[in-house]
C-alpha cells in the first residue's frame, strides 16, 4: 500500500525495469512505425502500378478482409496464452511482409502482392489488441502497469510520425520492397524476442464472439446520440483514407518531391498530431465539449481544402500539420463525448463497432479518391475532401450541442485529484474523465472508520480533503493526507484488508468501486477482468 504519491517518472523508470514490460513496449515501439511504413509503401507500389485506380483497388484488397476478420483474429489473444498470441502475430507480419518484399522483387503478379500484403494487415489488427491486454499480466504494480498504458499511447503518437518518414527514406533508397524488407526483418526480430517473454498465466472465460458483438450494436441503436457521434468518426476516417491517397498524388503529380514525398507529407499529419496531443490536456475536465469538438472538425477539414491552392511543398507540409492539430481534437473530443453518452458495461463493444467501422471507412476513403481525382482532378479532390465533413457539421450543430448537453460530465475537481495520484496521473484526458465519473463522493468525521483490517475489501479510496491513519493490529503505520490513497490491495489481490484506517479529522472522500477500480489500472474492462481472475487463481492456490 502506498504512504504516498509517488512521482510519474519514478512509475516509467519502473515500467523500464520490469523485463517483460520492457520487452513488450520495445517490440510495440518497432511495430507501430512498421504498421505506418508499410501502407505507405503499398499504396506508392499501386500508385507507380496503374495510378490512382490501382491505389483504391490495393486499398480494398487490404483493408477489406481485415474489416471482416479483425474482430475475430483479434481474439486469439483470449484464446491462448498472450505472450504466445502476441509473438505469432509479430512473427506473422514478418513472414508476410518478407512475402510481399520478395512478390516484388520477382516481380510476381499484382493479386500476389496484395495478398500478401492483405495477410500482414490482417495480422497487425491482432497484434495491437493483444499487445494492450498482456501489459495487465506483465506488470508487477497497478502503477506501473498505467504508466505502460501511458507509453503505448506516446509510442502511438510518435508512430503517425516515424512510420510514414521511414518509408519515404526506404522508399527513396530502393523502393517499396526495401520497405517491406526491413518490415520483415525487425518484425521477425520483435516476434522472437516477445516468445522470450513470460506472462502470468491466467483463466478466461469464452463468450460466444458475435453474441459479445452484437451488444455494442443493440446499445448504438438505443443511443442516436452515440450513432451520430459514430457517423462523424467515420466520416473522419473516410476524409483520411481518402488523404493516404491523396497525399501520395500530392507528392508526385503536383508537386514533384520525388520518392520520398509521400512519407514527408503525412509525416506531417503526425507531426500536427503531436502537437495538438499536447494541446488537448486543455480540454481535461471541460464541461461542454462541442466548441472543441467543431474546432478539430474545422481545423482537420479547411487545411486540407487549402491544399488545393498550394504551389510549394513547404505550404503543403505546414497544412497537413494544421489538420493533425485538428485530428487530436477531433480524436478527443469524440472519444469523451462516446464514453460520456453509452453504457460504461458496453463501452468496449462499442468501440470495437467503432473500429470495424473505422476499417471500412477507410477502405471507403481510399476508394473514393482516386475516382474523385480521375473524375474532377487533385485540386476538386482536396477540397471536397477538406469541405464535406465540416458542411456536415454545420448541418448538425443542433443535435452535437445536445448530445454535449445530456452527456455525463465529471467534476473537474476530481479529475485533478485523479491527476496527482501515481495510479491515474498518466491516463489520457479521455479516460481520466472516465475514471472520474465513477467516483463517489464519502464525507467522514474524525474518529470514523474507513477500513476495517480483515474484512472483504470492495472500494478503493483517494483523500481529496483531511487526512487519514492507518494501523495494522493496533500498530500506527502511517498518515495520510489529500492526494494520498488506500484500499488498492484488497482489490488487486481479492484478499481481506491488510490494514485498519481511521479518520484523523473530518475527511472528504472519494470512493471508486473494484470494478472501475480495476478497469482504470488495467487500461481496459477485458485487461480488468483477466488481471481478477489471475489474482483469484494465485490467492486459490496459495490457501492449498
């Protein structure tokens, strides 16, 4: 139990010594930029094959059957140990990806190619989820396993920018094959070095796959808020898909940057990204999110509109900056308002609808631009992507305003306490609000008990105001004041309460159920649930 808050880059140093973690993020850290880096080179391969046409044929041949099957490969982690099913996905995108570098060095038909490269998409949306729900069973301390979930989203970030720079320096060199090949290579090395890793084994229970599906799609249809705010990530998504296309026409049609233009320009997409990433820890706490939300939707769509009108790829790069500042806002602020509107038991399944779809609209996107160019020319097609999804908008102020209106909105008091803490300091704006919304305010005299030594432990508690003591069998331990919290073991080990804790003075508090509790450490609701019956199991075994 911690006597205190313990500072953030103590928590990283310890997520570093942890091997496993370390390990696992290592690998994730070389298969993020690779991800990027290779549909960049499948959609130059297509580009310098049969122009914008073939692009939008590859972009279907690839995202297509990873739509379809994602939310079934994905599970394979649930299924088998998940240090296993994270190494066979990594090895399996570097088996692909040496595939398709090898198709195109032979030369080998088109459909092989694509194939191929079909297969490494597929693997890469198993390898993902599988990657966020083994950190609960690596990490030693709920703390250090929300500063691994921190990590992943950085390395998340970083990757938007790496990846596309990557290609276009591979692909400068040698081509899209280079690409593929040092994919290859990297990837088998992450495969093997992950089987090194070793997991606590836990039980799982097995669903039915699609009955689990089916339940984010029932809460959408009770939610038209949620379907709304569904519709415009979608329509975000199909804008993107339509500018990985775009931008590589960009780059060659117009403004003649040569090899490695493609990867530059949506480098600064990413570059954008990072950038309004930091900007948004503004909007933590934000009663009424619409004004931000509107903002991203603007600022993601006119940059790109203004595209059309560029002469140079200086300016070019400086809007594509611009729309990935919008995106983050875009990205959060959509984020919140879903979690803020639907059930927090099916917040996950919707989510995965949320993906499924995203999928399919960026096959949409990637489709629809060549057309749109072939029909109208690369101008028009900038600015229609640019203009439909804000025309949108203003066509729905109404309806986002009351959805912002009739969300759940956390106290943004509490969501700075969560920020002091060790355990909750790291998490993003969007599940900071989350994890505050489920907190519930205790007020307490002096003298009261909070905690009682040897019973069942349900709650977790963090101190906003006062203070409290803790004994253990009549021993004073430690006090503890605003910021500082207790209750943790209990929950993590499903063991009675190691300790007893009295109130020193009137105290105000803040209660967090073992559910949420564990949801919030984990990252996830499944990583929660794995993470409770992995506990159950070890204290099973040690009271034989």
């Amino acid at each position: 139990m911690p006597f205190g808050v313990q500072d953030t880059g103590h928590n990283v140093a310890a997520v570093l010594k942890n091997r496993g973690l370390r390990r696992a993020l290592l690998a994730f850290t070389v298969f993020r930029p690779t991800e990027s880096a290779q549909w960049i080179a499948i959609l130059v391969f297509a580009y310098g094959v049969g122009g914008t046409k073939e692009m939008g044929i590859a972009a279907v041949a690839l995202l297509v059957p990873t739509a379809l099957l994602a939310p079934f490969v994905s599970q394979l982690g649930d299924r088998i140990h998940r240090e296993r099913a994270l190494a066979l996905g990594y090895l399996a995108i570097g088996v692909a990806a040496g595939l398709v570098a090898a198709s195109l060095a032979l030369s080998l038909p088109n459909a092989v190619v694509y194939v191929f490269a079909a297969v490494a998409t597929i693997c890469i949306s198993m390898a993902r989820p599988t990657h966020l729900s083994i950190l609960p069973e690596l990490a030693e301390t709920p703390a250090q396993l929300t500063a691994a979930n921190a990590l992943t989203s950085t390395l998340e970030g970083f990757a938007i920018f790496v990846g596309p720079l990557l290609a276009g320096l591979l692909i400068a060199v040698d081509g899209p094959k280079l690409v593929f090949a040092v994919s290859a290579v990297t990837m088998l090395a992450v495969g093997f070095l992950v089987l090194a890793v070793h997991a606590r084994t836990r039980m799982t229970e097995h669903h039915g796959a699609v009955g689990d599906a089916l339940e984010g799609f029932r809460e959408l249809r009770r939610r038209p808020g949620a379907r709304l705010l569904l519709g415009f990530v979608a329509g975000q998504t199909v804008v993107i898909g339509a500018l990985d296309v775009l931008t590589v026409v960009l780059a060659y049609g117009v403004l003649s940057m040569g090899p490695s233009g493609p990867g530059v320009l949506s480098a600064a997409v990413g570059v954008g990204g990072l950038v309004g990433a930091a900007a948004t820890v503004t909007l933590i706490g934000r009663e009424r999110l619409a004004p931000a939300f509107f903002l991203g939707v603007f600022v993601i769509g006119l940059p790109i509109a203004l595209v059309a009108f560029t002469s140079g790829p200086a300016t070019a790069l400086l809007l594509l900056g611009v729309a990935g500042i919008g995106k983050s806002f875009f990205d959060v602020t959509s984020r919140t308002l879903l979690q803020r509107t639907v059930d927090d038991d099916v917040l996950a399944r919707v989510f995965g609808v949320q993906e499924g779809l995203s999928m399919a609209a960026l096959a949409l996107g990637s489709v629809i631009a060549p057309i749109i160019v072939n029909r109208i020319g690369v101008d028009a097609a900038f600015l229609a992507a640019g203009l439909a999804l804000p025309a949108v908008a203003l066509l729905s102020v109404r309806r986002i305003r009351s959805v912002d209106h009739t969300a759940t909105v956390a106290d943004p008091a509490d969501i700075a306490l969560l920020r002091r803490t060790s355990l909750f300091g790291p998490l993003g704006p969007a599940n900071l609000e989350r994890v505050a919304r489920h907190l519930s305010p205790l007020e307490v005299e002096a003298g009261a008990t909070v905690i009682v030594e040897g019973e069942p432990g349900d709650r977790f508690y963090l101190i906003a105001d006062g203070s409290l003591e803790v004994f253990r069998r009549g021993v004073p331990l430690a006090k503890l004041g605003p910021g500082d919290f207790v209750g943790e073991i209990a929950l993590l080990r499903n063991v009675p309460r190691t300790a007893t804790v009295i109130a020193a003075e009137p105290s105000s508090l803040r209660a967090l159920d073992r559910d949420h509790f564990l949801a919030a450490v984990t990252g996830s609701p499944a990583g929660a649930v794995a993470l409770a019956q992995e506990i159950d199991r070890r204290v099973a075994e040690h009271d034989d």
